[in-house]
C-alpha cells in the first residue's frame, strides 16, 4: 500500500504541475498589463437573459471594460433566461471557474442565496441592472438605472401627454423583478401624486418574451377597450404592447410611453405611434460593473451604488448628440 500510496501522489505531483503551468505555457510570457506569465483575469457577466438588445449593450460594455484592464469576460446567461433555476445553477458553476462575478438578478428574493454562496467561495460579487435583498455588506457594489426616479419621469411624460388627465393601462413585466416593479412603483406613485385626474384603469404582467408580452398586452386591451395612454416597463414589454396596438389600429391614437431603446421602438417614435421612451445606459452598466470586480479583486475600494442615468427620449429631443451617444453604444 505505501507503493500504492507514493503513486498516486507522484501522479498528484503531475497534475499539479500540468495544472499550475500548462495554462501559461500556451500564452505569451508576459500580457497586456506586463505581469511575468500572468494569468489573464475572468470575470463572469450574468445578465437575465441574452435575447433582449439591452443585455447586449450591457456584453459590449462589459467586454471593453474588460479588455482595457487585461481581463477577460465571460458572457452568460442561465438556460432558459429570465427564470431563477437555472442562473442560480450558472452562477455555483462559474463560482469554481472565475475570478469575480458581475451578475443581473432574476428575482430578488431567490438569488439571495446565491449572493452567500459566492461570498462563502470569497468570490467578488457586483449586483447590476436589478436589486437583490442581501445585505449589501455581502455583495461588491450596486450599479443600476435609478428605476423608480425612471417610472417616476414616465409618469411625467404620462402627465404632460395627457394633459393631467385620463386612464391609463400599464403592461409590467414579472413578480420578483426589482427593477421593473420599481419602475412600476414610481409610475403608481407619481401619478397619484402630481396628476389626480389620471387613473390606472387596469395593469396585466406582460412576462419574459416579446411573444409571451404580445400575447399579454392583447388580453389588457380586451380587458379594458377604453383608455388614452398606455405604459409599459421594459424593452420586451414595449414591444408586445406597440405590436398589439398596431393590429388594432390604435397606434399612434393613444398616447405610449414606454421603457427602453431596441431599434423597432425608436422607429415606432419616429412613425409618432411611441411619444416617449425612459432609456437607460446598459453599456455604462457593463463597463462599471467589470470596473468594481477588477477594483474589488485589488482590494481597492468600491462606491456602494452607482447611478448609470436615465434620460426620457421624445420626438423632441431624439436628435440631440447626447441622445443619439445614448442610443448608439459602441458595440464590440
């Protein structure tokens, strides 16, 4: 046995050594930040989901960031997206694999344990887009769109289309989303405020996909034919909603204020069937999201929550040059 025994720690003895130096002996001996042999530093970016041109945006930051710092990133997203499970499942994956994780929770609740998880590994964590509620001792940092001063602003733009007065319908996006329920909050808020005379005649979940969103907003508009301005919270929301005022003739009669900048949107502003739109900075997201892993991994210190900015986008105001840098990030 003790023969037994000395083999198997000369075959660990081999291991180890292919696993310490046969990462290095396939690069360049020094990389971008000179380091001697050093290895490149990985960062998982988790977003909700790829599908929507928001979370894109976000990549596109993130990989910048990444690659000015001589890091690298990995971009993904769990499995379907836009459900807990499998991002939760994603993330004790990565745990073992990367150097910090920049991650956009899917619910609030329910990614909590994967925050403990990662804190446990000793892995740096950077919440963005979405709030979770951990302590936020546990986690990096905060960096997000203020989305209740996002609502907030659209219930604004609601008041001033609709001259202070009216019903309104709204199409949210899905329980347990921090961000769009905050954005929902301050629509709810602001309006009951500021603007009396307008109700909220009905409200539906317009849930994760444009299709499941369509389908959504065609129930909300045989629920309640009767209406003169519509919001709705997010990208995939804002579309289901403009495809289903289109087939019954309603865009462009009723006054829309919407989330988001996916390119169908701004043409339908352009075509006057969206009034305006809360747009958010996903690319500075990704970027200062990547920014405060790397700081985090140096020991520097981090800002707690970083505002990214939301600007209201209306026919007005779509050409300035700082619209147009909003909504033409540079993408990879």
């Amino acid at each position: 046995t003790m023969r037994h025994h000395l083999r198997i720690l000369a075959l660990l003895g081999v291991i180890t050594l292919v696993g310490c130096g046969g990462s290095t002996s396939t690069k360049p001996a020094t990389n971008a930040s000179g380091g001697n042999a050093q290895r490149k530093r990985k960062i998982a970016v988790i977003p909700k989901s790829t599908s929507h041109e928001f979370w894109k945006a976000v990549g596109a930051g993130a990989e910048e960031s990444a690659r000015s710092q001589g890091a690298e990133i990995v971009f993904k997203a769990g499995e379907p997206g836009d459900q807990a499970e499998p991002q939760i499942t994603l993330i004790d994956r990565m745990l073992g694999q990367v150097d910090a994780i920049v991650l956009a929770p899917v619910h609030s609740e329910f990614l909590v344990q994967s925050v403990m998880r990662a804190k446990e590994k000793k892995v740096p964590l950077v919440i963005i887009d979405s709030g979770v509620e951990a302590d936020p001792k546990d986690y990096v940092a905060y960096i997000a769109t203020d989305n209740k001063q996002g609502g907030s602003e659209c219930a604004r733009a609601m008041g001033k289309l609709l001259d202070g007065k009216g019903s309104v319908i709204m199409l949210k996006y899905k329980a347990g989303s921090a961000s769009t329920t905050q954005r929902e909050e301050g629509f709810r808020e602001t309006l009951a405020k500021e603007f009396p005379n307008i109700k909220i005649a009905q409200e539906k979940y317009g849930d994760v996909t444009r299709e499941d969103a369509l389908k959504n907003a065609q129930q909300l508009l045989s629920a309640q034919p009767q209406f003169d301005g519509v919001f709705s919270c997010n990208e995939s929301t804002t579309y289901g909603m403009l495809r289903a005022l289109q087939e019954r003739k309603l865009a462009g009669k009723v006054k829309f204020v919407g989330f988001d900048s996916a390119k169908e949107l701004l043409t339908a502003m352009e075509q006057g069937e969206i009034q305006a739109l809360a747009v958010q900075n996903p690319y500075q997201m990704g970027v200062e999201g990547v920014k405060a892993a790397l700081a985090a991994l140096d020991g520097k210190k981090v800002e707690k929550v970083i505002d990214t900015g939301v600007k209201v986008v209306t026919p007005e105001n779509l050409k300035q040059p700082e619209i147009q840098k909003l909504l033409n990030p540079p993408t990879n």
